[in-house]
C-alpha cells in the first residue's frame, strides 16, 4: 500500500525545510508550478499544503502565497494507533520485526504506536480496547490468536468510528482488512521443491489447522500435488503432529517428506525424530514456513519458506494509515507480501535408483 500522494509531496517539502533547502520566510512556488514539479493534481498540493499549515511549517499570506514558517512548527499532540496483542499472537523474535516495520511507517505518518498484550488469554479482551479507545487512539493494528473469536470485539471498534487491519491471519467469517505473507504461493514453492527432490510421498503437518494461515499453506501443498497427479486431501493431511503414526509412516516406506505449518513446528519435529529413529533428512526431509531468526539453532538447519516480518508490519500499518484518510467505508482489502524460498539440510533430493 503506497503513500497517498499528498503524503509523498508533504515528505519532500519538509524534507526540504529541515535541509534548509527551503529557508525561513521563503516564499513557496504557486501551486500551479509545484503540481508541475511533482507531477499531481493542484487539488493534491493544495491538501499537502494544508497539512504543512497545519502543521506550523508554513504560513499563508491572502492574496501573497505560502511562506516557511518563521517560527517553526507547531506542538501538536500525538495521533495515536493502538496494536492489540494475545499470548499466542507470535514468537518474540518475529513480532520485535513485525513492529518494527509498523513504527517505520506510523512515524512516517505522524503517529505513534501503543501496544497492549494481552498476556493471560489467547482473545483479545474488550478491557483493552475500551482502554484504548479512553485514549483517543484512532485506529487499530490487530494480531490475533483467533479472529473468529473476536468478531464483538472487533464490532466494537466499528462502532466507535475506529478502522482496524488484521495482522497475519484473518476470518472467512467476517471480511475484514488484514496483511500477511502469500501463504497460498509459499505453500506451492515448497511443495515443488520437495517434488523436484524426487519426493512423492509427502504429506502436510498443521498445528493450529482452524487458522487461516495454515489452511492456505495446506491449499497450496493440494494445489502442486493435484498438479503432480498425486493423491491430496484428507488422506495428505495431519492437522496435528502424529509422532507414532510419522514413524510408522516412514518405516513402511509411506512417508520421505512433511511439509510443516511452521518453523516452530519443523523445528520440533526435527529436533524429537532422530530420538525415536527416524534420520532427518536420511529417512525424512523436513520443510518449514516462516524463516524464523531462531532457527539457526535447529540441530539441522531448516529448508523454510521465508516472510519478511519487517515488510508485514510495515504494509499493516501503511494499510491503516490509508483507511484512516478514506471518508466514509471502504470495502476491506487483502494486502500479501512476497515469500521466499531458502533450501537448507533438512531436506534433500531422494537417492536415485
């Protein structure tokens, strides 16, 4: 989701301001001149314009033009967007990026950023919110455990007059603006890369199987199966990890590949087989999502499908910024990032022969 162009044209002007390419008292080009520079409409530096008034980096003259401001900009208090959070929302590590790119693009707008964990209970609580909304935050970044548990809360922020934007799963329940990683491509990427290995007994290992997100990894696995001409469905599919029947499985010649959920879960796996005999990758290639910053810790590093955490964030919070500039409602958009393919040890192609 990129900049409105306003935004982009109030960036450079004050970028020119603080270089003191632009020097107090300085008389601006007409608006005519600067649409020409920019290359907008007069209606969009009339509204960057405003936004610098405002702001006390610029005056107006009537009948004059527009100035630097002599005295500097303005105080003007914080605009504030709210990050709702649960126990179960991420791994540390990974959420640290994720609100990284979320505080680069809101201090690009003008906002700041409060969070509220909510510790003790995978749904997020309408205490939290409520707290929030006492304190005029005017828009909501939301990674939830299970948004099909939160749609009160979520009405809740609709009827305040407040737009949110999902964080990296959503409910087919209840359309709603959300961001996260292309988990129906990193689920063909990983799927053909282990097919290209010579894999063609391989199966998809959930954990959370009720959340968006592993559903539409699991839908793309089924996608490059189907196109293999090779068995999917139920019989390709453990919405939770098996240990005994991943044993048995791969002991009757039946299992050489998993494609997990996750990093977290790979890792695991990778990390309990070899105790119950099951060499990896000798008897079992082993594919993640995520590329986690943890897991070069992995006893084998993880062949992984990688999402760009810092990227995640980043578009969440441009996506809400967006909305909170769109008068009235707007129908609620999907924004995927980019996934990518890393090959590590923990798979490998079959022996031939």
């Amino acid at each position: 989701m990129s900049q409105p162009k306003y935004e982009q044209v109030r960036e450079q002007l004050l970028l020119r301001i603080s270089r003191g390419e632009l020097r107090p008292g300085e008389k601006l080009k007409c608006e005519a001149q600067l649409a020409e520079e920019f290359g907008v409409s007069a209606i969009t530096i009339r509204k960057a314009l405003s936004l610098l008034v405002e702001s006390g980096h610029i005056r107006r003259a009537r009948g004059s033009g527009s100035y630097v401001s002599d005295a500097g900009p303005k105080a003007t208090p914080s605009r504030l967007v709210a990050m709702m959070l649960t126990q179960e929302s991420y791994p540390a590590l990974s959420l640290t990026r994720i609100i990284s790119g979320i505080q680069r693009a809101l201090t690009r707008g003008g906002y700041s950023l409060l969070i509220d964990w909510n510790s003790a209970n995978p749904k997020i609580s309408r205490e939290g919110i409520e707290r929030m909304l006492s304190q005029q935050v005017e828009g909501f970044l939301i990674y939830p455990f299970d948004p099909a548990r939160n749609r009160e809360e979520l009405d809740l922020i609709l009827s305040n007059g407040r737009p949110y934007v999902l964080i990296d799963r959503h409910d087919y329940g209840k359309p709603s603006p959300y961001v996260g990683p292309n988990n129906y491509d990193g689920g063909l990427l990983a799927t053909r890369a282990l097919l290209e290995m010579g894999h063609r007994k391989i199966r998809f290992c959930g954990s959370l199987f009720f959340l968006s997100s592993e559903q539409e990894r699991y839908a793309g696995f089924c996608h490059a199966m189907r196109q293999a001409g090779l068995p999917y469905g139920p019989q390709t599919l453990m919405e939770r990890p098996d240990y005994d029947e991943i044993v048995r499985l791969v002991r009757a010649g039946e299992l050489t590949a998993l494609f997990c959920c996750s990093d977290r879960l790979a890792g695991k796996l990778v990390h309990d087989l070899p105790a119950r005999g099951v060499r990896i990758p000798e008897d079992l290639s082993v594919f993640g999502f995520d590329d986690n910053i943890y897991t070069p810790d992995n006893p084998i590093p993880l062949s992984t499908v990688r999402q760009d955490f810092d990227l995640i964030g980043q578009r969440a919070a441009e996506l809400l910024l967006w909305r909170l500039a769109q008068p009235g409602d707007v129908p609620p958009q999907h924004v995927l990032t980019d996934v990518q393919l890393v090959l590590r040890q923990s798979a490998r192609p079959l022996p031939r022969g």
